[in-house]
C-alpha cells in the first residue's frame, strides 16, 4: 500500500486489540461530552440560577415518599429474595415468600384512597398474583426461581 | 409446507392471548407494546421457538392496537404511537361518538396491520438477499446507519448521540468474545467484576430494567396519579353510529399511512410516535378539509391508527432481515431470539424457512384476532383500563424480576442489573439522556466492534471503509443524509424556539 494513503494506515496488535475500539469510544464520549457542555452548558446553568427562585411553578412536584419507598422496597425485596430462597432451595419458594409481602406493601404505598374495600383488593391481589406466578412458571414450566 | 405442522391449536391460543394480554398493556396509559413483551417474555422460556414467538407477535399486535382505547376515550396516549390518535379521537368522543371513533380506528389499525405483513412477506427475503453478500465493512456501515438515524430523531441530536454511544460502551463490558475473533481479554472493569461480568451484561435485564422498572419508578415520582377517575364516565353511545362508510374517499389515505408507517418502521430504531406523527402530517397536507382535523374527523384516527399498526410488519424487516431492531419492542424480540439460540440476520429467513412462515401466519392471525376482539369486545376492554395502578405496578415489578433471573437460569446478579439499569434509565432521563439510542447501541455495540476490528486487521488502512464496494458508498451517502436532516431539522427547531422567546 505505498499509494500514499499512509495518512489512514492502521495496524493493530491482536494482544492490545481487546482494547482498540473501547479506546475509540473513550474519545468519542469524551468529545461528546465537551459538545454537549459547550452548547447547553450555558443554558442550564441559567436555568439552574432561575430555577432557584421560582422553584415551585415548573412542573409536578416530585413525591419523594412514593420514589424513595419504592427503590427501598425494591432493594429490600431483590436481597431477602436470594436468602430466603437459600432456605428451600431448588423450589422457588424464596420468591413467592418474598413476593407476597413486597406486593402488599408496595400497593399500599401507592394507593391513594386508603379504605376497606381497597385492602380487600390489595391483600387478595397481593396473596394471588405471586402464588399464580409462581405456579405457573416453577411447577407448570419448570422455571428456576430463587 | 412442513410448517402447517407447528400450527397447533396451542399456537393459536397463544397468538390470541397475547393479543388480549397486548391490548390490556396497550390500553393502560403509561404501559406500552415493549413492556408487554418484556414481562411476559419469562413465559416464553417454557416454550418452544415457534409457541413462543407465537405469544411475542401477539403482544406486540395488541399492544400496539390498544393504544387507541385511552386515546380516544381520555385524550391520553396509551403508547407513544396514538398521540395523534388523540387529536381527532377525543373530539369525536366529546361529540359523543366514542364508539364510532373506536371502531375506525380499529379498523384502520386491522388494514395497517395487514398491509405490513404483506411488505414484510415480500420485502424481508430479498433485502435478506442483499445483505448475504454484505463482508464486514457493510455491516459496520449499517449499524453507523442505525445509530445516525436513531439519533437524528432524538429531542437533542448531541444528547441522542451521546446516550447511543454510552450504550455501545456499556456493550462492551467484559471479555472481547473469543468466538467472535476476540482475544479473549477482559476491558472496562476491575478484576472484582470479572465472575460476575465474564460475558457483559444480559441484554433482557437491561431491557426489562429500562422500560420495565424504570417506567414504574418514573410513576412513582409523579405519585401514581389514576388518570381514570370514578367520577369519569365513559360515555361512548350517542351520535353517529359505526359503518364503513366512514372509509368512503379515504382508500388512499390508507394505503399512504400504512405506507408511510411500514417505511418509518423499516428505519432502524425510529419508533412508533414517529410513523404516526408524519402520517398525520401528510393527510393533513393532502386532505380535502384540513380544517376539520384536529376537530374530530374521522380521517384523522385513521391516518394515525393504520400507520402505527403499519409499524408492526415494518420494524420487523431490518429485524428479521439484518439483525438490526426497527424500534424497542422489536430490540425485546431479538432477546426471545437469542433466547431460543437462533442468531438473527441476513440467513436468519432461508436457514428457518419454517420459523418465518409461522411467524408470517402468527403476525396475520394477530392482526384478525385484535380486529375481532376489539370490535366485538370493546366495551370489556373499557372497563379493563380502570383497573388501579397500585395493584397493576407491583404485579410488573414482580414479572420483571422473574423475567431477569430466570434468563440465564437462575442468577442472582441478573436482578441487581435489573435494578441498576432501572435507576439508570430514571435517572438518565432526568438529565436528558434518551433510552431508545441506548439500547439500539446496547444491542449493537459489540457486533459493531468486531466488524469495525475486523475490518482493520485485514484491511489495514481507514480508507477501506469508503472504497470496499458500492454499496459502501450508498451507506455512506445515507448516513450522510440522516446527519444533514437532523442538523437542519436541529436548527429549525431553534429558529422556531428564538421565534418564541422573542
């Protein structure tokens, strides 16, 4: 290739190659990142300056009772999982016991309207879905569940 | 006509309800075509490929269709694609038409369907065809194609880019793939990492976690509001009952948004908003009364309902046809596919001729079995939609995390993905990254590698991706003209923004 085209001439060691494309998205990132920061940057920071005064007037308000209840149930719910299925391995009972209360709880979190009726619904629904989960996917289709 | 033999009663039992399950999802404003399929994809691990696709198609069919129910009934889109269902919908609905406007646009939505199956049937085997003698450099070609287009269409081309290429980063965590002509060392993580990322992150997590758990936990910061009230009632009676006249004059309207929708479909990644949205345009441009749209014409739901139904048979050309998803639920579908240990791409249809038969009659039969349960069953599907969210958001959240532990049968570090990637995809969103490019560069990043590696280490030199074969150079062009549109379109868009501040 002595043509001339030396300029876009690329050999690449096969040891290091692993390492070649990461490297090229490393810079695309990077560039990218410095265009986005070049051209909203200036923006943002005024909206952030504006948004400090009238912080009330955009947008609904966030629920940080709903949001931060729901991640820690979640994360709750994703750990005792694995250690209550420990206990009865191979059966999928750490899901169905885990899902049941993680269901009910978080359903009560969400609902508005607190009433008889709606914990009527709430616990049936919470004891039926799981339970049919579970049968269905671990006895009928053999699924492996914690 | 081997595949007669997979069409067992079983087969079509699966098409219909997930037909039902898709227009239940699609019916309930916030949860869409790709949640339904990501959710209920641990059923599919059950099945076999055939019964298993059967259930997908079905899905996705429905809950594509089901989007018009809230659209028309509460002016809030199901899916994203019936925004512009909306527009004329619930004006007919206010006129106390309901009924009326329903029933066309499930109508319309039957013949989208059906007319993109029919491209689908005879276009996906010869781009197939044409793709068979695509060498490397093609490939890596088309996959640029995929994230240029996907990026043009995002809110902010620089952040679209940006969230594409973060997926690609994100692909290529863990080993560099030995089989695939890697050298079998680890990159982008410490050495911790390495029992748990071997092979990068599952694909079906990410997606469950982004669409699935990342949707609800958006719900959650808003206080999952029910948009359907006790005090609302659905009125659907009165006015104008249904007939097909409703169609007299509006042949061609059809056919070009179902035309239009099947094309958009075909593009890589561009999803099911943006099909509508261009029809909806056109038949505004070419109507007879463009004043009345907007105020309830008919012609309007069903410019907008054919074609995103015609999205459905589009998205899965490139799919089917070059491995390349058409838009988010098609990218769920690749995963049911790898599922099942079958590779999608150019020798995907000639290598399983019986799959993609069945398939074809799986995507038809759905499209009858939405028209007929919609029609007749209209009313049902009416009340399903007030079924509350605190019930409905926890259930998801279950079936996600079945769908993500189960994949890789039974592994732990599957949900905790699932979760990351959920908080990733809330929190990403917040800062104005977009999900769609992600997981299209996700999806395609490390093929990408290896084509563009690859391509290096026998060609030696960067010009051979310009000078390969002709049909280099068309991609090229038409990357070229996806950057130019989308930087044109970048800087009407702030025109029209100064226009406004000023």
């Amino acid at each position: 290739m002595a043509d001339g085209n030396s300029l876009f001439k690329v050999s690449i060691d096969f040891s290091q190659s692993h390492l070649f494309f990461p490297n090229i998205i490393h810079w695309i990132l990077l560039i990218l990142a410095v265009l986005i920061a070049l051209t909203s940057g200036p923006k943002l920071l005024r909206q952030m300056r504006e948004k400090k005064k009238d912080d009330k007037q955009t947008g609904a308000p966030t629920d940080w009772v709903r949001l931060l209840g729901t991640l820690v149930l979640t994360i709750i719910y994703f750990s005792l999982m694995e250690t209550v299925g420990d206990l009865f391995p191979n059966t999928g009972f750490g899901f169905l016991f885990t899902s049941i209360p993680f269901m009910f709880l978080l359903s009560v979190l969400f609902v508005h309207q607190p009433g008889r009726r709606e914990f009527v619904t709430i616990t049936l629904s919470s004891i039926i879905s799981p339970a049919v989960a579970w049968y269905v996917l671990a006895q009928m289709f053999n699924i492996t569940l914690p | 006509m081997e595949f007669i033999s997979y069409l067992t009663p079983m087969f079509f039992a699966l098409v219909g309800f997930g037909v039902v399950v898709g227009i239940i999802f699609g019916a309930i404003p916030g949860m869409t075509a790709t949640m339904a399929v990501a959710v209920c994809l641990p059923m599919t691990y059950g099945l076999d490929l055939t019964n298993g696709l059967a259930l997908l198609l079905g899905l996705y069919v429905g809950g594509i269709s089901g989007g018009l129910v809230p659209a028309v009934l509460l002016n809030i889109p199901g899916t994203p694609s019936s925004i512009t269902t909306t527009f004329d919908g619930y004006p007919m609905t206010q006129k106390g038409e309901g009924e009326r406007a329903l029933k066309t646009g499930i109508t319309s939505s039957l013949f989208g369907g059906l007319f993109s199956a029919i491209v689908l049937f005879f276009f996906a085997p010869s781009l197939a065809d044409v793709a068979i003698k695509f060498s490397y450099v093609e490939k890596f070609l088309i996959i640029l194609f995929a994230l240029t287009v996907i990026a043009s269409l995002s809110r902010n081309l620089l952040l679209g880019i940006f969230s594409g290429v973060l997926g690609v980063w994100f692909s290529l965590i863990g080993s560099y793939d030995i089989s695939s002509g890697g050298n079998g060392e680890y990159r982008l993580m410490t050495d911790a990492m390495v029992p748990y990322l071997e092979s990068g992150f599952s694909l079906l997590p990410v997606l469950i976690g982004l669409f699935g758990l990342g949707t609800i936990l958006q719900e959650a910061q808003k206080g999952i509001k029910e948009e359907v009230g006790k005090g609302k009632k659905l009125e659907l009676n009165g006015g104008t009952s249904f007939s097909l006249s409703v169609f007299k004059g509006q042949i061609v309207n059809l056919i070009r948004s179902s035309g239009l929708g099947t094309f958009v479909g075909m593009l890589p990644g561009v999803g099911g908003s943006a099909a509508s949205v261009l029809a909806y345009t056109q038949q505004k441009n070419f109507s007879k009364h463009p004043e009345k749209l907007g105020k309830g014409a008919p012609e309007g739901v069903i410019a907008s309902e054919s074609s995103n139904n015609g999205l459905t048979g589009g998205a899965l050309i490139p799919l089917l046809s070059l491995g390349i998803p058409g838009d988010s639920t098609t990218a769920v579908l690749i995963g049911a596919f790898t599922l099942q240990g079958i590779q999608l791409g150019p020798l995907f249809i000639g290598n399983n001729l019986d799959t993609w038969n069945t398939m074809m009659v799986a995507l038809v039969f759905a499209n009858l079995v939405m028209f007929v349960v919609m029609f007749f069953a209209i009313r049902t599907i009416v009340k399903v939609i007030t079924i509350p969210k605190y019930l409905l958001y926890p259930g998801i959240i279950m079936m996600c995390v079945v769908g993500a532990y189960a994949i890789n049968f039974g592994i732990m570090f599957d949900v905790w993905t699932l979760l990351f990637f959920g908080l990733f995809g809330f929190l990403g969103q917040k800062v104005g990254l977009e999900v769609a490019p992600f997981i299209i560069g996700f999806i395609l990043g490390k093929q990408a590698e290896v084509y563009f590696v690859k391509s290096l280490e026998s060609f030696g030199t960067l010009t051979i991706f310009f000078t390969k074969s002709p049909i280099a150079m068309v991609l090229w062009v038409l990357i070229l003209i996806s950057v130019v549109f989308s930087i044109y379109g970048m800087i009407k868009q702030k025109k029209n923004n100064n226009n406004k501040e000023a």
